[in-house]
C-alpha cells in the first residue's frame, strides 16, 4: 500500500469499525429483546414477530463481525466489494422501509411526511420561493 492510500484506507477502516460496532450493539438489542418491547412496538405480543427480530439480530451480529474482521483484510477488491454489498444492503432496506410507509392503509403517514417536508400549517413551504425581482435588485 502506499502512502497516498493510507488516509483513504484509514477513513475506510473507522467507517467499517463504526458499522461493526453499532451492528453488534443493535443485533444484541434485538436478539435479546424481551417481551415487553416487543409488545410495544408492534403494538401488541406475537411471537412470529419476536422470531424474526431475533433472527434479524442475528444477522446484524453476524454482519458486524465480519466488518469487524475485514478490516484486517488487504485486498483492496475484496473492500471494494464488502463496501458495494453493504450499499445495496442498505438501500434496499431504505426503500422496502419507504414503501411500507406508502403502502399502509392509513393516510397518517402521508401527513407526517408533508408536516416534515414542509412544516405545521405548510409554514416551510416559503423555502422553495423563488426570490422576487425587487429582492434581487437591492443586492
């Protein structure tokens, strides 16, 4: 390796060691999960749903100590790869996440997310105007 990549290889080895951790602490989260929690956040006790977050803990486990590995790793191919897998990976997840909130039947998300984009009463929407040409003029 050279000098020249070694700012590059550094920055790529926390962002990798920064994954792995947060990856072990929620697939721990999840794996150990108890009732109760998950209780609350679906909004009432099923165990096929405690299942699969435990099992989706598992993989996060599984996924953070494998980046916690390859960092040890040299092969510049084999980095590229981990860094376009995890890509896809969280993009994927972005958008199945995306689309859940869509495609629920209930019209709360639609309003949640115009509140957000464009504030309480649509205070925001005066953001995206475009400037006046008397404003333009005093500059």
């Amino acid at each position: 390796m050279t000098d020249r990549h070694r700012p590059t290889r550094q920055q790529l080895d926390r962002l990798l060691l920064l994954d792995a951790i947060v990856s072990l602490f929620l697939g721990g989260i999840a794996l150990l999960a108890p009732h109760g929690l998950v209780q609350a956040v679906s909004g009432g006790y099923n165990h096929n749903t405690h299942e699969v977050f435990r099992l989706y803990g598992c993989l996060r486990i599984a996924v953070g100590w494998i980046l916690y590995n390859a960092r040890r790793v040299d092969d510049g191919q084999f980095r590229r790869t981990i860094c376009e897998a995890l890509m896809i990976c969280y993009a994927a997840q972005a958008l199945a996440v995306i689309r859940a909130q869509f495609t629920e039947h209930s019209s709360r998300n639609v309003v949640m997310y115009g509140t957000f984009r464009f504030g309480e009463g649509g205070g925001m929407i005066k953001i995206y105007e475009l400037p006046s040409t008397s404003a333009r003029s005093t500059r």
